[in-house]
C-alpha cells in the first residue's frame, strides 16, 4: 500500500517486476539499475530469497515492485536478474 505515486505516461515509462507466489514471507525483488544506451533500455533486477536461519511468517506472498523512469527513445530493452539469498545470522 503507501501512498499513490503520480504517473504521467506523456512523460513516464512504468516498469513492473514480479516473483511469483511463494508459500512463505521473506521473499523480495527489486529494480536495482535501469540504464539506456542506443535505444536499449537494461533492467537490473535482483530476487531475494530468504535464508536457512530466516525467520519467515506462513503465508502465500507475491513480491512486486513498479519503478517509473523519464520516458525514453526504446528499440529494445531487457532483463538482467540476480539471484540472493538473505543472512538472516
């Protein structure tokens, strides 16, 4: 939830990466990099996965998060993702 950003599409472009139902908490992913050259756009993302020692609550989750950035000139964009795994110690 939190507060509604405002979006302006003339001038915005929204990116939206999910991981999927997992059947605990302790799951994330995030945008970590977004970068534009030559009219390829590059999404660097990173999924967190939780740890052996992590403390996760019990229910289903769905990790999410949505980035705006200035509108650019595209050909062609993709995905890079990195994979983690918290330290809960």
């Amino acid at each position: 939830m939190g507060e509604q950003p405002e979006v302006d599409f003339t001038r915005d472009l929204v990116i939206a990466v999910a991981s999927g139902q997992h059947r605990t908490g302790g799951f994330s992913i995030a945008v970590e990099q977004v970068t534009q050259q030559g009219g390829e756009l590059t999404i660097r993302v990173v999924e967190t996965t939780p740890g052996p020692d992590c403390v996760t609550t019990s229910e289903l989750t769905q990790p999410v998060e949505a980035v705006a950035i200035p509108v650019v000139q595209l050909f062609s964009w993709h995905f890079v993702e990195r994979k983690a795994t918290s330290d809960c110690r």
